[in-house]
C-alpha cells in the first residue's frame, strides 16, 4: 500500500484507502510497463481516462433502463453513485465500473405490468440479498465461494459474457460497415503500432475519431441528434420509491445468482489482468455490488454489476487505476445532470460502438480464457467439459427460456448452469469414483 502522495485519493485514513501514487512522471509510460490500481497519471490524462470508461459503459447503461422504462439519467446517477461506493468500499484496491446489470432486463421486463415502484422493490431486494452473500463471504472466506466456484468457473462465467455480448457487437459493425472499419483500425493502429500513452487511450481515440468521421458523413442518427438539439441543458433526475410485492421479488431473486456470479468472475479477471491475488476483496466487492444496487432500488435506477466492458478496456491499455473510475463516477454523475451532455454521447452511432465493442468484448471472453490457462483447468475432466460446455453455448446462442411471465436470456441460465451444474456434477462424479473404488476393494 502506497503512503500519501501529492496524488491524493478521495480521502480517509491511509489505512482505509489505497491512496494514488503517480506513475514515473506522470505523463510517461514505459512500453510493456502498467499502471497499478493505486496510481495514477497526470490527472489530465487520468480525466481522458476516465472519459474512456464512460464511452465504455454508456451505451450498455443506458439501454437496460430503456429496455425496462426506467429514467436513463437516474440510472446514470445511480451508476456513477455506486462505483464511487464500491471504489470507497474496495479500499481502491479493485478498479471496476458499476453498470446497469444485463440480468435484470429479463425479471424487470416480465414485471413492467406492476408498475416501476414494484419493479424497484425486485431491485432493492435483490441488492439485500447480494450484500448478504458478501457478508457471508467476508465472515467465513473466499474458500466458501471458491468451493463452488473454482476456477473453471469463474472462467466459464467470463467467457460466456463476453461471447454473449458479441452479437450486439457485431449487428452494430454491420449496420455502419465504413464507420466501423475506421474505428476498429483506428483503435488497433494505436494500441499495436503507437507508442506510449496513446496506446494506451486507444479505445478512446478510436470512438472519436469515428464519430468525427460518421459526422461529416452523414452517419450521425437524425433521432438522435434531433434529441441533442431538444435536451435541456440541465434537469434533475426522476426519482421513484419502491413498493415490495412478492411475485415481483420471486422474479428477481434468481437474478442474485448471476451478480454473484459475475462480480467473482470480473475480481478474477481484474486479478488475471492486473497480476495482483485479490481474493481478499471478493467480499468487499459483492458488498458494494449490493449496496449500490440497494441505493439504485431505493430511488428509481436498475441494478448494478460490475462492467465486463471496462474490464476489457483495462486489458488493452494496461492502465488500471482506480482514479480512472473515480473520474468515469463523477462524469456519470454529471451527465446525470445534464440531459444535453447524455444525449451527446448517445449520438455515438453504430458503427463506432461496433468497432469498439467487436474488440473489447472479444478480449472479455479471453480474459476467461487466460485464467483457465493460468489455473490450467483440465478439460480432459468431464465435469470441467461438459459444465463450460453447457454454459459456453446457453451464453453464446442466449438461450432464451420462458418462467411464467419472466423470460431468462443466455446470461442468467449460462451462469446458473455453471454455478449450480458443477458442484452436482463433482459430487456425483466422486461419489461414483467412491463407489468404484469400494467395489474394486470388495472384488
């Protein structure tokens, strides 16, 4: 843990937080070298950052809230609220973004005829039940959540997220093929061929440069930009109370399963990239997880999880400070502010999220990969097969299945398919060995 710099951090006792040291000089990376989750750049260049993360995250944000009709600025305030929270919560020891949750688009949508408050009330006892698990895990260890959710796990949960976020990725490459070419080559010329820090804010200077480009022409969405033209500059968020109905909440509990499931996927991750054992944080971080989304709940935003989009932008820049995050928090906290400023960033047409996405989430699943490899999981184990097998495809193909008036996507059955289906299968598997081995004793 660093000492107090001229860094800073967002306050608190130097044994509560990891505070900010900067990195060399602050304006300089050295090639092959990263920037560890308790340093920072120049602030400068740590706001670009930070914007970075934004363009990131908005625009899977944003669409969870429209999908389910709640206020997109509130979610934004909501989201940019609970990152804050969690990186105060992790001790600034875990960089993460917190974003709406896929996995409540399925619940939220079946319940929409209940109305937002009942909606709300599935979110915040969803939030509960999460920060319940961290406490769980902070009392008795990681080993409890290990024990279910080895490696071959948390790995299977990361590529199938990844793999299932592919087809938005690629529908969005072929609406704007030019656009998206741009993009794509702006960003990989960066981060393969630039030196230093613009390649590291490749995935920012490849969004911009494609929205200039889609601007002159004429690929910006007239929609959009007619919504540019009418935001108001500034206007407070909606807020909502919400109202606890029982068949709402049996909707959303499951949900539960699948954040647990990715917050320990994405710390994983964050360790796998970062180089750092921070097992020590899992609790920590479902607790905020779930404070954040008990906090949206109880005013009107979706859930929260940790962002498997950010993740991959940490991947291909290889800067991981939390200051970034802290910057991206308070950006989405303005731009809760200000519809004007969100409605600019919606114009981000599809081509450019296209270019952008069709990398970064090809590097989510491969984050996956890599802790499968640095675990080396044996897939010559048939349980180890057959469950990522099964799970892999439920999230790739987003298999949709139907519970009454819920329907569930490839995310939430991908992730309870291989939480639940390999300790069943492990427990069968050995007690068959057990029972082979005691009928070859008796032979």
């Amino acid at each position: 843990m660093h000492g107090r710099s001229s860094g800073g951090g967002f306050g608190g006792a130097e044994a509560a937080l990891a505070l900010w040291s900067v990195h060399g000089d602050g304006r300089r990376v050295r090639d092959g070298a990263v920037v560890a989750p308790d340093e920072r750049l120049s602030w400068p260049l740590t706001v670009g950052l930070g914007v970075q993360h934004v363009a990131a995250m908005f625009s899977a944000t944003v669409l969870v809230p429209s999908v389910t009709g709640f206020p997109v600025t509130t979610t934004l305030l909501f989201s940019g609220v609970g990152t804050l929270l969690f990186l105060l919560i992790t001790r600034n020891r875990v960089p993460a973004y917190l974003g709406s949750s896929f996995a409540f688009i399925g619940p939220l949508a079946a319940a929409q005829h209940h109305g937002m408050a009942a909606q709300l009330g599935g979110v915040l006892v969803a939030g509960l039940l999460l920060v319940g698990v961290g406490v769980a895990v902070k009392a008795l260890g990681v080993r409890l959540l290990e024990s279910i959710m080895p490696p071959v796990v948390t790995g299977a949960v990361i590529v199938l997220v990844g793999l299932n976020l592919a087809p938005s990725a690629t529908k969005s490459f072929g609406a704007q093929p030019v656009i998206a070419v741009i993009t794509l080559g702006v960003i990989l010329g960066c981060a393969v061929v630039a030196k230093g820090l613009l390649s590291r804010m490749s995935v920012l200077v490849g969004v911009l440069v494609g929205w200039v480009f889609a601007a002159l022409t004429g690929g910006l969405p007239e929609v959009r930009l007619d919504a540019l033209a009418d935001a108001a500059w500034f206007g407070p968020p909606q807020f909502t109370a919400p109202q606890i109905q029982p068949s709402v909440i049996l909707l959303v509990i499951p949900v539960v399963i699948v954040l647990v499931a990715e917050n320990v996927g994405h710390v994983k991750a964050v360790a796998a990239v970062t180089g750092r054992d921070l097992d020590g944080s899992v609790g920590d971080s479902l607790i905020a997880d779930g404070l954040a989304t008990v906090l949206a709940g109880s005013g009107g935003g979706s859930g929260t999880t940790t962002y498997a989009e950010n993740i991959g932008v940490m991947a291909a820049t290889r800067v991981y400070s939390t200051a970034a995050y802290g910057v991206a928090g308070l950006t989405a906290i303005l731009l809760s502010m200000s519809p004007k400023f969100g409605a600019l960033v919606n114009t981000i047409p599809d081509g450019v999220l296209g270019g952008a996405t069709i990398l970064l989430y090809g590097m989510i699943a491969l984050v996956g990969v890599r802790i499968w490899l640095n675990d080396r999981v044996d897939f010559a184990d048939p349980v180890n097969l057959t469950v990522v097998a099964v799970a892999v495809v439920a999230g790739a193909g987003d298999l949709k299945v139907r519970l009454g008036d819920a329907v569930f996507g490839g995310i939430a059955w991908g992730a309870v398919a291989v939480v639940c289906g390999y300790p069943l299968l492990r427990w069968l598997a050995n007690r068959g060995r057990g029972e082979v081995n005691g009928t070859r004793q008796r032979g």
